[in-house]
C-alpha cells in the first residue's frame, strides 16, 4: 500500500442562487491546493474531477474510474449572514462514510470565511492524526504480515507512537525494526526508529536518554543525507531532528528544520502545533503561541496537547497563573504536564499542590529527577531551564 489518493468532487452550491457559483467552485480548488501541499496524500488534479460537477455520482464508481482510495464531496447553503457547508470523506472501495461534517459561519462575505473553513477541514482530513490515517490504520491492521509494505509497517508503527506510553514505543519499535528486516533500505522506517528514539529520550520512559538521543541523531544525520528522499520520510526525519538539535543546543538549525517540515505540511494541525514548540525553544514565543492557536482551531479533538504546548511557553515566559489555568485538569499524557503544573505551583506559592504532583511522577518513573528535566526541556536561555529545575527540587523532585 503507498500514500492514498483523493479525489475532491466539485462542491455544489445548494443555495438556489447562481451567483454563489464562484464560491462552490473556489472552495473546490482551493481544497485541492491545500490537501495537495499535505505530504500524507496524493490530490487528483480539478480538471480531472470537474466533469462530476453538478452530476449525481456514485463514489464507487469514481474510485473505479479515477483509480482513487478516497472521494470528498460537499455542499453550500446561504441563508440571509449564515453560511453552511457539509462535507464528507467516503471510502471509494467500500462506499462506507469515513468523516462527516457540517459548518455553520456567520458573516456577509463568503470569501472571507472561505479561507476559515478550508483550513478546518484540511487539518481534520490531512495529518496524522486525520481522519485519512484513521481510516489508513484500520485497513492496515486488516493486513496478513506477509503482505505487508514498507508504508503499512510505516503506518502501524505511527498508530503506537500515538499511544503516549513506553509499551507503545517498545510495539513501535518491533514493528519498524520487522520492516527493516524486509526493507532495509528504507529511509521512511529508520526516521520511524529516530522518532521512537527521540520519544524515548524526550518524554523520560527509561534511564538511557542519551544512548536514545546518540542513536536518533547517527540515524538522522546519515539518512538526511540520501539523495532524493520521498516527501513523508523527509517530513519525518525532519521533524525528529528539529528536537535532537534543540537537545544539542543547535537552535538556529531546530527551527530550521521545523520551518521545512511545515512548508511540507502547512495544513497538518498536530505537527504544526507540536513544533510550535522549535519556536519556544528559540525564545520566541509570540510565534509558539501563534502556532498553537491555529492548532487549536483547526483541531480542536486535541485540544490538550495544544494547550499544554501554550502552557509551556507561557511558563518559560514566568506567566505562571496563565499556564496553570491552561492545563488545569489536562490528562498527563506524558510526563511533562505534572512536572509543568509543579513548576507553576512553586511560583504561585503552592508547595503543598506542586509536591503533589512530584508524587505522581515518581510512581510512574522513579527514577525521574530535576537532571532528567534538564534533558528533555530546551531553552536558547539557560537561565529559563536553571529556574524550572530550581523550582521542580523545591516541590521535591531528586536533584540527581
């Protein structure tokens, strides 16, 4: 199995009124462009689709003849200042809906919501937390072993890597190390076990985060270097090295490499939204901030992961009542959010809440200390880091 193909059908202006034509059409052309700039996907061209425009279809039968995985097809009404549009990802094969979706807008000027719109519904589809990859997973799992390709073990080894745990990252990295074995010349599958590295290393999950940042940078810096890399293993490779340059105090090249990973995905909320995190890193957080807002609004399903994102930035910024507030009752889907809410809690004058959240860490992995924080949090300003450690040993963290 390789990158799915989609077909965007041209959208129908439901309206009754022919002068909203334009807009059908250009929220139609534009969907193409932005799911064409999302790495995940092969986009057919609108010339190919425009013949459908205005024809009752049967989305199997346009599988079939534009050899495509998936079909999206939508609707607009105006009403008076109310826009709707509903759109729909169906399955080709199978016919089954995969995503639905129905957006209401207020405003006078279509065009200028059109842009709102096409950003939601490319951050929904699109990225790897999409629902095209949820739809991929599932057909991948359906899968005899013997069968598999190089993107399947690519995609079950990314389902894990979703899971926020150090048993998923050990199935990950069994998954990616078997397809190795059948493909071993594949860049896409070494990024997958820098990334396992990198998660390893970053989110605390042993007690080897260097031997974890040694191995994911030898694999990066190697495989980087190949001539003619396909776009999703140049976006994953990239992405995993944006970190272990930040862990190595490169933050000219971390954000660089996080700038390229977001020209191939400018529609991909999760990735955007997690690097924000490159600009935090290089003390620039109005931009951290910027780009964990448009996370949010494109992908509100994960919305916890975006606010905790912000919340990082607002404490390395000394906003500590702010960042509290943001990630008060976030589940802690890795070890950084109570260690954050400790930090934030030193500095409001909390101590008996901060412990608390020491606690918690310590059972979970006890053999975390504020040295561990050190590694797995940069800062082109040591003296950020310096305070958050101060503060993680006053809560009760061990210094070593």
């Amino acid at each position: 199995m390789g990158v799915p193909i989609i077909a965007v059908l041209p959208f129908q202006n439901m309206s009754g009124d022919p002068k909203l034509d334009y807009f059908s059409d250009g929220m139609t052309n534009d969907l193409i462009s932005m799911l064409t700039g999302v790495s995940e996907l092969k986009v057919m061209s609108g010339s190919a689709t425009y013949a459908y425009k205005d024809k009752k279809t049967d989305v199997r039968q346009v599988g079939r003849d534009l050899d495509v995985a998936y079909v999206i097809e939508g609707g607009i009404w105006k009403d008076a200042d109310r826009l709707r549009i509903t759109a729909q990802l169906t399955d080709a094969q199978t016919g089954e809906h995969v995503w639905a979706e129905k957006l209401d807008k207020m405003g006078t000027d279509p065009l200028a919501l059109q842009d709102q719109i096409v950003e939601r519904i490319v951050a929904t589809l699109g990225g790897q937390r999409g629902k095209m990859y949820e739809s991929e997973y599932r057909k991948v799992w359906e899968k005899d072993t013997p069968k598999l390709a190089e993107y399947d073990y690519f995609l079950r080894s990314n389902f894990y890597f979703q899971q926020y745990n150090p048993q998923s990252l050990v199935k990950a990295r069994e998954i990616i190390e078997e397809g190795l074995k059948r493909f071993p010349d594949s860049a896409l599958l070494m990024f997958g076990l820098a990334w396992d590295n990198v998660l390893a290393a970053n989110y605390g999950y042993d007690q080897t985060p260097e031997e974890h940042w040694r191995q994911a940078s030898e694999i990066l810096n190697e495989t980087l270097a190949r001539p003619s890399l396909g776009p999703d293993a140049k976006k994953s490779g990239l992405w995993s090295f944006s970190y272990v340059n930040a862990h190595e105090g490169n933050f000219d090249k971390s954000l660089q490499s996080a700038k390229e990973v977001m020209a191939l995905s400018p529609g991909d909320a999760f990735l955007i939204g997690d690097l924000s995190s490159a600009y935090r890193w290089h003390g620039l957080a109005d931009k951290a901030i910027e780009l964990a807002d448009f996370a949010l609004r494109s992908d509100p399903n994960n919305a916890p992961y975006y606010l905790s994102m912000k919340a990082f930035v607002l404490t390395d910024e000394e906003h500590y009542a702010e960042s509290a507030k943001l990630i008060e009752g976030t589940a802690d889907f890795f070890v950084g959010v109570p260690l954050l809410r400790a930090i934030n809690f030193v500095n409001l004058g909390k101590p008996d809440d901060a412990h608390k959240e020491i606690v918690k860490v310590l059972a979970q992995q006890p053999w975390y200390t504020a040295a561990r924080w050190r590694d797995m949090t940069f800062n082109i300003e040591p003296a950020v880091i310096d305070r958050q450690v101060l503060a993680l040993i006053k809560a009760g963290l061990p210094e070593k």
